[in-house]
C-alpha cells in the first residue's frame, strides 16, 4: 500500500495539459453529458491498458531472475524507472512553452460520444508523458511486490480528476460556462509546473528506494 500511495500523485501529470482542457471542452459541449462519459471511457481503457502490461512485463522479468536475483533485478528496475522519470521531467519542461491549445480543440464543443471516447483513449494511451507515466506506476509496483489491483488507485484519481470538470458543470450549471474557461486557461498556463513538482518528489522517492536497496 506504501508503494500505491507513493505513485498516485502521478496521477496529476497524466491529466495536465490537454487532457484536462479536453475534459472541460467537452464539460461544456453541445452534448456534454455523453462526450465526457466517454471521454473518460477511453481514458479508462488504455491507462488500464499500458499500466497493465508495464506491470507483468517487469513482474515476469522479476520472476524471470530467479529468487537469488530478486533485489538485483528490483534495483535494475527502479534505475529504469529513475531514467523515465528524468526524461518525463524534461519532456515537461520543453512542453512547457505550448502555451495555446491546438486548434483542433475548437471542434471539440460540436463533438459526438464517439468521437469523444477516441480522443480520450489516444490523449491518454499515445501522448509521450501518459505512456512513461503509466509504464512508470506499473513498473513500480511489479517491482516491489504489489498486487496488480494496486494500480487502480492510480487510474481511478486519474479519472476522477477528468471527470472534475463535467461534476462542477453539474453542480453550477450556467454558472460553469464562466467557471471553467478560466480553469481551463489557467491550467493551460500553470499545469506544467505541478506536474514537475510531482515528477521531482517521485525521483527523490525512487533514488531513496535504490539508496536504501
């Protein structure tokens, strides 16, 4: 459970950037109820996905090393992991100057369910800082003798935290039209810095992990 609760800040950097302006397009569409259902749909589906194979990837390759072997390979894994993390940490940074949404988010108001469940799917299975993220809580928990059911923690904050948006449309109705534009500009803006910070305290984490080996 140490481990569980140690990976689920990660959650915030799977949603910065537009995955959580997409959710609050969509919180805000013509069809809003049933675009941000399945855009949390999608997302559900392949963060389950890439965390689920992370995890018995490394879990085989654990076993794989035999009982004699298992700090040695638990340590390889977290230096792995350590090396995902520093590469995330400046892949962030160098995102950081695409201050505006793509273009193709003006489309995302007039949408349709389907549509909405791909964008969901691929914005959180493809985006280069979702795979390593994903990879990373999976390959962490393998490594430290986890169940695989831990990781559910993980995806469900992650949901949740894309489900934000369409929960305060329904708490204050017209009053999110106001609302939520603002978050999403000042998330546009500010998402990258908390998502370092969240990077930075898991690498401090994983380093005390291989020191403590």
């Amino acid at each position: 459970m140490k481990n569980l609760l140690t990976v689920l800040p990660l959650a915030f950097v799977m949603i910065a950037g537009p995955q959580i302006i997409s959710a609050v397009f969509f919180a805000t569409s013509q069809k809003w109820k049933g675009n941000s259902a399945a855009y949390v749909g999608g997302a559900a589906l392949s963060i389950t996905s890439l965390f689920t194979i992370a995890y018995f990837v490394v879990k085989g390759l654990k076993s794989s090393a035999g009982s004699s072997h298992q700090g040695s390979a638990k340590e390889v894994i977290d230096w792995v992991v350590l090396a995902l993390l520093l590469f995330l940490v400046v892949r962030v940074f160098l995102g950081r100057k695409e201050a505006e949404p793509p273009k193709w988010m003006g489309k995302l108001q007039t949408a349709t369910p389907k549509f909405a469940f791909t964008l969901g799917f691929l914005l959180l299975g493809v985006f280069p800082t979702d795979i390593i993220t994903s990879i990373t809580v999976g390959s962490r928990l393998a490594a430290h003798g986890d169940p695989w059911w831990h990781g559910f923690g993980f995806v469900l904050l992650t949901l949740f935290l894309l489900a934000v948006p369409v929960l305060l449309a329904l708490v204050l109705g017209k009053r999110a039209e106001v609302f939520l534009p603002k978050v999403r500009d000042w998330m546009n803006t500010n998402s990258w810095v908390v998502s370092e910070l969240v990077i930075v305290l898991f690498i401090v984490i994983t380093i005390n992990s291989i020191a403590s080996d």
